[in-house]
C-alpha cells in the first residue's frame, strides 16, 4: 500500500504495487517527488509528490489552493489546461453517466444519488497528478524522517494499547505485529496524518478529468460500494487526493479486496475500529505472501572489491552462496537461515550499508513498490522490537541531484551508448543499469549509484 524517496537508488521507477497487492496512498506521497504510486497508477516515474509540498495529511493548511490554470506536466493531451476546462464542465454529466456501471455494482439508486449530489470537481488535484519533483529525498534524510525516537515512543504505546488485537491477528493470520505497526506509524503517523480530502471528491474527479479516467472511475465506484454497503461514512473516508484513507491508507478497490470485519459487528471499519484496521492490513500483506517466522531482510557488510552487478532484484542466491562473496552481517552476527533466498541492495552504493532482502521484503514492496519505502518498514519493526539503528554509516557526503542534473546524467549516459530510454530526469532501474555500465566502463564500483562525482565524470572534467 505506501510512497517516496530518492531517484534511481530507491526504486525501481514502477508504480504503486497495489495494482497486484493493496492498499494506499499515503502523505509520504506528498513528501519526496513527484507521483502516486498507491493504487498501482503512477503520475511520473520517481515515487512521491513535489518535496516542498506539504505532507497530505499533515493537518490543516492554510486553505484549498486552486488549480493552476496550466497545462500538466505530461504533456498528456486530457492534461491541457483546454481539456480539464471542458472535462470539469461536464463533470456532473460525466458522474451521471456512471449510474449504470454503479447499478451493475448493486449500488442502489438511492445511495448513487444520496452519496453524488452536490460533488464537485477538485481540479487542484490536476497539478499534484502531473507534479514534477526538482529535487528528491536521500535514503538517509528519508529514513531521518520516518524512523524517530517520537514515532518509536508512540509505537510502543500503540501495541501496548492495542496488544488483545495485535496478539488476535498474529494468530489469525501468522503476520508480524511489529510490521503491521510500522506500516500504521509511517502511512500515517498513527492516525494524525491521514488527509483530508473527500475520497468521492478526489476520485470522481480523477475518474472524470485528466489522464487516469479509466482507473479513478473503478476506484470511484468501489468508493460508492463501501458507502452503500455500510462499512464507512462519507466523512469517514477522507485522505490523500488520489483516494486512500485511513490510518493504513487503503484504495477504495483495495479495501473492497483486503478489508475484514475483525471483531464481528458487521462492519469493515479501516478508519476507527483498531481490530479492522490491524486485521485488514495483516490480510492484505499475508494474501500478497507474507511468510509467517521470518526477516524482511539483514543489513550486510559487503566487502571490498565486490562486483555490484550482482546487487539486482532479479539475481537472488541462497545466504550462504552470499556469504561465500565475502558478504556478512555486522559484527559477524550469524544468519538464522542461511538457505533463504535473498536479493542484494546497495541502495547509497558501495560507500553505505548493504541489505540481503528476503521474500517478506518483497511483500512489503507489493504494498508500496518503493524500496526506501520498504527499508523503512522493516527497519521501524525492528527498532519496535528493541532493534538497533543501523551499524554502518550513510554516505551524508553526498548530494542529491536536481532534476536538471537527473536529466542531464541521463542525457550523458544516451550520449555514451549506455541508457536507451527517453531521458526525462527520474530515475528508475533503467537509469541505475546504464549507470552501473558507464562505471564499469571506467573502473569504478559498479554500484549505480547517481552521486555528483559520476555527473562530473560523465561530462568528463
């Protein structure tokens, strides 16, 4: 379900996973770069929303801003600052015309006209659709923010709080109650930080303007499901302006897929029931795989002179076949399982800690396909769990690169015969693949990592 961080060394450039796994769209989606990945769509490539925006769900502002008047960023042709004036003038024909669909759903004519009249486009929504992010997060500052000793403290408070229904859903589903409380802490601080704009509102405009208009108008009337089944209240459902809400931050098609009724009152309250909302997102992280006993993952020292080619989500290999590359745990801890399989991450490169991933990490990228955003997950559970801060030091040395050195990185690597897409200043798995050739190519740890000394050798000084 979740969002975020720093270019090419945090994620894979693929969208929210929830179009395979579940849930939401957070406030960190608000908080690094420029997309949306919650719900499986994505506004641009790099997770997140535009740094200086304020997080979602951040409390109060200081009012609606307006839509921009301008052409999205996309260059999309529904993106036109013409075409959005001509979809919002049609907004209510455009809601009308779902009623259909909706019946089809078994939505009751009178809960389609109870739950739309009176809606309204947010076309401010246009411009977060098509942000364009300047600059983005470093995995350190992001870790900074999430994994603190104030969000620890009241972590503990809520699995003390809450343990009848933590110690229930670990029985009941085999999922780590200290995973499912991170996933609580960091989507939305514990429920301080869930957005507050009307899921309706947000999707039915995203359903009836711009670009996503196919996959807003499922996710609108899974909303008007959930309104006439009863589960929620329309001013329960308020979130972040592509539609997740509550505390875990379900879509409104993932809640349809993954919501429970935990405690038997015939209702399936994500928002303000804690037996639902542990229970619902324990299903949906054991429905996506979820392997009851084991890690996300271990930091590792990995040594000198290390091939980092190998460091590829898709050249998994046993523990012990990494321990035989010389690759250890801190302080030479044993690995409990050393038959596991496990991924290599270098997300700083080779002058940061790296991290063997196992499947549940995996899991928790079905949730948000973020790799930061799942390297903050485990990493929050185990402090939650009297865990440690990580052992070796992040590279703070480094810089993050604006967008135009992102592009221009890019754009030098096209020009070497290294990167065959279309630069475009965000960084994916794509862009980490030529880099890794260009630094093999002159010596370097083939780490792909996108600091500003490999800009600098890019344009040769």
């Amino acid at each position: 379900m979740a969002a975020v961080a720093a270019a090419a060394l945090l994620m894979s450039g693929h969208a929210h996973a929830q179009s395979s796994g579940g849930g939401p769209l957070n406030f960190l989606d608000n908080l690094f770069t420029g997309t949306f990945s919650k719900g499986g769509q994505t506004a641009a490539t790099t997770p997140g929303a535009p740094a200086q925006t304020p997080p979602s769900g951040s409390g109060p502002q200081s009012g609606p801003q307006p839509w921009s008047g301008e052409d999205g960023a996309s260059g999309h042709p529904l993106m036109t600052a013409a075409a959005i004036r001509d979809a919002a003038a049609n907004f209510d024909g455009c809601v009308a015309a779902m009623w259909p669909d909706a019946a089809r759903r078994n939505i009751s004519q009178d809960s389609f006209q109870r739950f739309t009249t009176g809606l309204s486009p947010d076309l401010r929504i246009m411009d977060l659709l098509d942000a364009q992010p300047e600059f983005s997060k470093s995995i350190w500052d992001y870790l900074d923010i999430l994994v603190n000793d104030n969000r620890l403290t009241k972590g503990r408070e809520v699995l003390a709080k809450y343990k009848a229904q933590f110690d229930a859903t670990e029985k009941a589903y085999g999922v780590d109650r200290y995973i499912i409380a991170s996933i609580w802490g960091i989507e939305s601080n514990y429920s301080t930080q869930i957005g507050d704009r009307s899921v309706l509102q947000s999707t039915a405009t995203l359903a009836c303007v711009g670009r996503r208009q196919a996959y807003f108008k499922d996710e609108f009337l899974s909303a008007l499901e959930i309104l006439h089944r009863g589960d929620l209240r329309p001013e329960q459902m308020r979130g972040s302006w592509a539609g997740a809400f509550g505390p875990t931050q379900f879509m409104p098609t993932a809640f349809k897929r993954f919501a429970v009724d935990a405690d038997g009152d015939g209702r399936r309250d994500v928002v303000d029931n804690p037996a639902d909302l542990i229970a619902s997102t324990a299903n949906n992280l054991k429905k996506d795989g979820w392997q009851t006993g084991a890690s996300w993952g271990y930091e590792v020292v990995v040594p000198q002179g290390f091939n980092y080619m190998l460091a590829d989500r898709a050249k998994a290999m046993t523990v012990a076949q990494w321990q035989g590359l010389g690759v250890a745990r801190p302080n030479n801890q044993p690995f409990p399982q050393p038959a596991e399989k496990a991924y290599l991450l270098a997300p700083a490169g080779a002058a940061g800690p790296g991290f063997l991933m196992l499947q549940n990490f995996r899991v928790i990228m079905k949730y948000n396909p973020a790799e930061a955003y799942a390297l903050a997950i485990g990493h929050f559970a185990d402090r939650l769990r009297g865990g440690q801060p990580f052992a070796q030091p992040w590279p703070r040395q480094e810089r993050e690169l604006s967008r135009a050195e992102r592009l221009e990185l890019q754009q030098l690597l096209a020009n070497r015969g290294f990167y065959k897409g279309t630069p475009d200043g965000q960084f994916g798995g794509q862009t980490r693949e030529a880099l890794r050739g260009f630094q093999a190519s002159i010596g370097a740890p083939a780490d792909g990592f996108a600091s500003a000394d490999v800009l600098e050798r890019l344009r040769g000084r």
